[in-house]
C-alpha cells in the first residue's frame, strides 16, 4: 500500500483543532491508496431525481476510529456493494481524519488530490463511503467535476434493481425519496433564487422573481405527496402480512426467522433445511422479499422458517424505517437464527451491526428480542484455526455448510430443542369415529404414546389448550385436558 503526501503539509491540516500529536502528522497529511479494490456529470438543469449510473468509479473513505485494517474492511465492502450496483472499481483511497469535514468531506486539499486521481483514471463517478450532508455533495460535485455518490444512495441503488415484488418495491421507493427530500437542489444558474423582502438589487421585484425556490417547493410537495400515498399502501400490505401470520399464531405454529449479514448465505441456509428453492446468489442484497416456508422437527411439530433481507454496516435508517414491517417479522418470531458469515475477516463486526439494526427495529417496542441462535456458515470456505477463533468468540454457535450440508442435521435437531412445544399434556382415549382429533395432535401436538385399544386411540400428548379442550370429553379419569 503507497501513500499520497502532499508538499504543502500547513495546507493539509484544512482547519483542524486537534494538536498534531493526536493524530500521526505522516496519516494526517496523506490519502492512503487500498490495494487490491480494482475490479460524465452531464449538465443539469432541473431539480430531479438522479438514477445511478455507475461505471467507472473511485471509492474515498474517512478513517476516524478503530484501526488501518478496519478502515480498509470497510472500503473493501463498499467496493463489493459499488460492483453489485453494477460499476467498475478503478482505485480506492482512504484519508485519516479525527472527523469528516464539514464542508467536503475529505478537505479542500484532499480534494484537489482527489482531483487529480480521478482525471488520471478516467472515472465518471466518485462514492464516498459514509452519508454525505447536501452541502458536501454539492461542494463535492463542483470541484471534481463529476457524479459523487455516497454509501447510502449507493445501498438505495441496489435495493431499487433487486426489488421484485410490490410491497418490496413500494418500501425501496419510499426510502429513496426519503433521502432525495433534504437533497433537493437546482442545478445550473436557469433555476435563480427568489429575491427576499423589497427585491432590492437588480432581480425586479414582482412579477421579476426567478422560478428556482417556486421549482423546488413543488418538487416537495410533490414528493411529500407520493410518500403519504406509499406509506398508505405499505401499511395496507402490513395488513394482509399481520392476517397471515395472526392464522399461524391463531394455529400456534412456531416461526423461526433467519437474519443476519448480507452474502452471509441465509438463503442457501433455507434452502438446505426445507428444500425451498429460493434464490441464491453470491450477491449483496440478492434478498429482499422475505420467503417463508414449512418445516418439521424429527418429531414431527411442525413450524414455519423466514428467510429476511440482510444487514450491513451504517443501514440506511431510511430503508430501516421503510422496511420495519418486514424486518418486525423477525422480532415477532419464537427464535431468531442469526447466521455468521465464517470465512469472512471480521464475522464479530457482523454480528454487532446485525444486533444494532434489530435494537433500532425494537426500540419502539416493549416486548425484548426472541431468543438467538448463533450458526457460523459457509464452514467449507473457513479454514479450521478461523473456526477454532470463532467457536472461542461466539461460544454455543453451531458451524454448518449450507454449501456442503455439514452441521445441518445437529442444526435442525437444535432448532427442534428450541421451538416452543404444546404445553399441555392429555391422556385421553378418541373414538375411532374421531380420528381428526388424533391427526392434530400428530400435526400440531406432540404424540407421546399411543396405543389402539377397543374404544379408541389411547393418547398420551402434548398439545395446544384449543386441542386440548376438545379432547377434554374423552379424558382418561380425569386427567387434565
């Protein structure tokens, strides 16, 4: 890894209070070059919203805590999420700041070196891996001459061409224009101002207004107009969503529900449990529509499995907030399967931004999280030391393939162990002439002895109170039912 420095060191500073032995002076004055992330801003003149269109792009990021490493992680997921948007990493770099500036991000003078990187590349696009205030974006775009993107709009592309159903697509738009509200702009000198108080100066008062603010606060009210009709929709989405899952409650099926990193293979882990058939792609965000499916434990319950969208470091909270509905399907579940990614790098760093976006999902709830179930995946592409460290760092996590379907047997026996059972326990002889009432209880119960006798199916289970209120008619002397 090389390091850009820059002769005029004083310039460099861009303003910063601390003392230069708070930050190493040599980080400070440097743009630090990330090894091994290789993989035309046209004229605008109306406020609108922008399509990504990422091609040829360099990645810039802020290192203002934890260590190099950390710092260079975090961009070399930016760099994953920059390809799966479908763009082209030329070249990653990353600037040691105790904070990001306020104005461009990076600082004046990084960005004049960034400048010059950008012109020797060929790249149309920068993106900058942390959210940009509108200011910085502006600024930004008008010294380098190019489309700058940050991690959130970036994140917002990907979930926008991965959408598939309605709801998901309605969810994905409200979260774009969210973000697009504050960073409403005009572009070019045709949109000016609106001359305040006696339009002094030379823009003539009234009736001699220039149309640009008149622009912009339609474009709002226009927005704010789409958002009020797309919450509607997704909250009347919600409602035939609460009417399925109040029939499984209503039935007392348990539900398990899958989470995790994205790319951490949640989805393959469905597949190899209940043989779904869902989607599996080595891609970020490949899932977005929740998929539930049936299972059964070896004895027999049965109970249903969600596969959910991923996480990812720094979540938009717009697509949290747009998303919450789906992402409560998971804090509504009886366990949460929470699968690790065990051939990545840093998989507890994984961990602690999955646990940070179900937090910010149940902080406006008053019932906790449902128990966790740790499973370290991809067990194949983990060579045994990792394995080792991890089975130290999560301790009670289960190592599985979905890949290979090694683990995959002691993970359905465990998922079996946790699952709430019936609590009921009857001893009851059914008449022959009832026998759905011992096929739920094969269903939905759990059968613990049975006998056929001459009156009947002699019945030891446990199962739900409505079953065992029908039951209660033929209930061995007395027995509770």
């Amino acid at each position: 890894m090389t390091e850009l420095t820059h002769t005029d060191m004083a310039a460099e500073l861009d303003g910063e209070e601390l003392s230069i032995g708070e930050l190493e002076l040599e980080d400070r004055a440097s743009l630090r070059r990330v090894a091994g992330l290789s993989t035309e801003l046209e004229d605008i003149t109306e406020v609108e919203y922008r399509q990504l269109r990422l091609e040829r792009v360099v990645l810039v990021g802020v290192w203002t805590e934890g260590t190099a490493a950390q710092s260079e992680a975090s961009l070399a997921e930016l760099a994953r999420l920059a390809e799966t948007a479908g763009s082209e990493v030329l070249e990653g770099i990353v600037q040691r700041r105790s904070r990001p500036d306020p104005a461009t991000y990076i600082g004046s003078g990084k960005v004049r070196e960034l400048f010059d990187i950008v012109r020797a590349t060929g790249a149309d696009t920068v993106i900058c891996d942390g959210e940009l205030s509108p200011g910085q974006l502006r600024q930004l775009e008008a010294k380098l001459k190019v489309k700058v993107v940050d991690r959130t709009a970036l994140i917002l592309d990907i979930f926008a061409q991965h959408a598939s159903s309605k709801e998901g697509k309605a969810q994905v738009e409200l979260a774009q224009l969210q973000y697009l509200i504050p960073r409403l702009r005009g572009w070019g000198e045709s949109l000016s101002r609106q001359a305040g108080g006696r339009a002094g100066g030379g823009n003539g008062g009234v009736g001699l207004r220039g149309p640009g603010e008149t622009k912009l606060e339609t474009d709002r009210r226009r927005i704010n107009k789409r958002v009020a009709k797309l919450r509607r929709e997704i909250a009347s989405m919600d409602t035939i969503r609460e009417t399925k899952r109040g029939r499984r409650v209503a039935n007392e099926v348990p539900s398990v529900a899958i989470v995790g990193y994205t790319n951490a293979g949640k989805s393959s882990l469905l597949n190899a449990i209940t043989g779904a058939g869902v989607l599996v792609e080595d891609a970020l965000f490949a899932t977005l529509d929740p998929t539930t499916r049936r299972a059964d434990t070896p004895d027999g319950r049965t109970y249903t499995l969600t596969d959910t969208v991923g996480f990812v470091r720094h979540l938009p909270h717009q697509l949290v907030d747009a998303f919450r509905s789906t992402l409560e399907e998971a804090a509504d579940a009886d366990l949460l399967l929470h699968v690790v990614d065990g051939s990545d790098p840093a998989p507890e760093e994984q961990v602690n931004a999955v646990r940070d976006v179900l937090g910010e999902i149940t902080s406006k709830r008053s019932e906790p999280l449902p128990p966790e179930l740790l499973v370290i995946n991809k067990a194949d592409a983990a060579d045994e030391v990792t394995l080792a460290r991890l089975r130290h760092l999560l301790p009670g996590a289960l190592v599985v393939s979905a890949q290979t379907g090694e683990g995959i047997e002691a993970l359905v026996a465990e998922i079996a162990q946790r699952v709430p059972r019936p609590d009921v326990v009857v001893d009851a002889v059914v008449p022959y002439t009832r026998g759905e009432l011992v096929a739920r209880a094969h269903a939905d119960g759990e059968v613990l002895t049975e006998e056929h006798t001459e009156e009947g199916t002699h019945l030891r289970a446990r199962v739900h109170p409505d079953l065992a209120a029908a039951l209660e008619t033929f209930a061995v002397n007395g027995s509770p039912a």
